[in-house]
C-alpha cells in the first residue's frame, strides 16, 4: 500500500508534540514521517560541513558535497537507531525525509 505525504505540511498535520514529525493521513496515531533538514556550508579550505539540526551531534566533514550529505544522513540514521533501541522516540517512524 503506498501512503502520500503532504509535499507541504499544513499546520494541521504536524504532531504538536513535536513539530519534526507529520502524522499519516490514513493513521494518525500509529505512523509517522520524520523530515529533517541538511545545512551544508563550504570552508575556506574546500572541505564540506554538513550538519542536520533536528538530531543533535549529527554534523561531518567530508571532501565533497555528496559525500557530505550522505555521511550525514548515515549518522542521522544512526542517532535515531540508537534513540529507538533505547526506548528514547515513542513513535511509530516509517518514513524519513532529508531535505537540502
């Protein structure tokens, strides 16, 4: 079954508890979308900063913008792996969306 996430979330489908996640349309409590966003920033001497706000410690290096982003999102993927093995998010995520 494909489930259709708002391209742009109106307030309405947001969770109040925290604004990170949307609610799913056809579950409302039972699934749920993190979106999260990328910062990049270039350095003086080349070298790419990404850094995704919305988990804390979640920032790298890398020589590339591309490699940037995907060390991020994998760190990203991380934390939340670890929050969820310690019981540290009560949702239910099934989607997870990294926007530049």
């Amino acid at each position: 079954m494909t489930q259709s996430w708002p391209q742009n979330p109106t307030p309405s489908t947001y969770n109040k508890s925290n604004p990170l996640v949307f609610l799913s349309r056809k579950e409302s409590m039972t699934t749920h979308q993190i979106a999260c966003t990328i910062e990049l920033e270039r350095e003086v001497d080349g070298r790419w900063i990404a850094e995704v706000p919305e988990f804390p410690g979640a920032m790298v290096y890398a020589s590339s913008r591309e490699n940037a982003i995907a060390r991020v999102k994998a760190l990203a993927l991380e934390i939340l792996a670890g929050q969820l093995e310690n019981g540290e998010t009560p949702y239910n995520i099934n989607t997870i969306v990294f926007a530049l």
